[in-house]
C-alpha cells in the first residue's frame, strides 16, 4: 500500500515506474524508487536506542533531527534510501561516480557503499548518437584553475560551437565505421566523447544524497554537475524536508 508522501509525489501523467522527473541540461533524473518514510524514519532509527517510535513527527522531532545533523550523529540518515534513473553527459557521470559516502565494511571480503550505480553498457549495445549540446561556453575562471565563470560566455560562440558539433559528427561517424569494419562494441566506444549521454540507476542513502548535494551545489562545481545537484535536491526536499534542511544547515 502505498504511503501518503507516495501519493503526494507521483503524478497523474507519469509512468508507474516513476514517482517525479526532473529536467537537467540536455537530460533528467526520475525518482524510481525510495525506502523508508522521509523524516520519520530518521526519528525512529534514532530513538530506537531508548526502544521508542513515533508515528507523526512533532517539534521536539525537528529538534533531534537538527541536533543528530549539528553533531554528525550520521547513521539515522542511512535508513533512508533513494534510487535514481539518470540521463546525463558522461562528464558529468564521472564526477558523480567519485562520491562514496558513509561507507560500512564487514569482517569479509564484501563491501558494503552508500551510493551504488549501474549504467548502460557499450559492450552490449550500440550507443545512439545522442551528445550533450552547450548552449553556451563559458570562459576559464582567471585565479580558479578547475572553474570557469558561471554566467558568462566567451566572444566566439560560433566559432566554438562549431568546432564541437564538427567533433561530436565525426566521433560518431568514426565509431558507426569502426562498428561496421566488424570492431567489437567495446573497443568502437573508445571513440566517443565524454559529452555523449549515459543513462545510469543511483541508489543511494539519504545521507550521501545530500552529502553530494551540498558538495556539488557550490559555486566552485561544474554548472552541468550544479544542475544536477538542484534538480536531486528538488526529487528529495519533499520526502525528507526536515532532514534535508538540517544536513544541509539551511536551518
């Protein structure tokens, strides 16, 4: 049966896989799938200690989530878990790749993370010749060597956008040939650009869902990354609005 935050969340029109989809630049993130009941999972996973549990969360709930947040008391966070199907750049997939938060270890061999992803693989199916299109480009940053200056554009546009259209052609075109000279699939895709979209499933922890929210949602991230930041940020904020707000400490 369905929960009343389920409810809230999915909308007449979508498909009954997705609760929300949310655009980002040239793709999207749906929310596919989530464990728990947002705010009041957290609360419960923590007063379990003292063998209590709520139903409806109160003040004084606000007030722990706030004061599990403030003293990095993490593990009430975890008990909350999200799954994402996400279209974006590749460029972007590789940044997101590098955040492993709140990882456990067992006593084995077998590890235990708090984000995990599957993506689509080039060795099994033949990539669509679908490429993240810059609407602008952005000029370098002059004292912050990885950034560039958010909301400005560089003289040339034309010139550069054609030089990267021409590129994403020809890569293209050249792994279509490669394909067709009996090249196996997984060594044709070493052709492609990072600007081709990838679709991949994120699951992930509420507490590495915002962990990468309030790392990426900087004014020093990627815009491309930023905006995919925003647009988990606003998959969440409904389900878990207290908790988010406080790991956040917007509170």
């Amino acid at each position: 049966m369905e929960t009343q935050v389920e409810r809230n969340l999915k909308p007449k029109s979508a498909p009954k896989s997705v609760y929300r989809r949310v655009a980002s630049d040239d793709g999207y993130v749906e929310l596919i799938d989530f464990m728990g009941k947002g705010d009041l999972s957290v609360v419960n996973a923590a007063r379990v200690s003292f063998g209590k549990q709520k139903q409806k969360l109160d003040k004084n709930d606000h007030k722990l989530i706030q004061y599990l947040a403030r003293h990095k008391h993490m593990s009430p966070f975890r008990h909350v878990q999200f799954s994402f199907r996400i279209h974006t750049s590749e460029v972007v997939c590789r940044q997101l790749y590098k955040h492993q938060v709140g990882c456990a270890f067992t006593s084995g061999e077998f590890r235990e993370a708090a984000t995990i992803w599957n993506e689509i693989s080039g060795r099994y199916v033949q990539f669509e010749p679908a490429f993240h299109l810059v609407a602008n480009f952005r000029p370098q940053h002059e004292s912050n060597r990885q950034a560039s200056k958010h909301g400005e554009k560089i003289t040339l546009q034309e010139e550069a956008q054609e030089i990267y259209q021409r590129s994403i052609l020809d890569s293209y075109s050249n792994y279509k040939k490669l394909l067709e000279l009996g090249v196996c699939r997984e060594q044709a895709r070493m052709v492609l650009p990072v600007s081709f979209m990838n679709t991949l499933i994120w699951t992930a922890s509420l507490e590495a869902v915002v962990n990468f929210i309030k790392l990426r949602d900087h004014a020093n991230a990627q815009q491309e990354i930023r905006n995919l930041a925003l647009a988990i940020k606003e998959l969440v904020l409904p389900i878990c609005p207290v908790s988010v707000s406080a790991l956040l400490e917007e509170g």
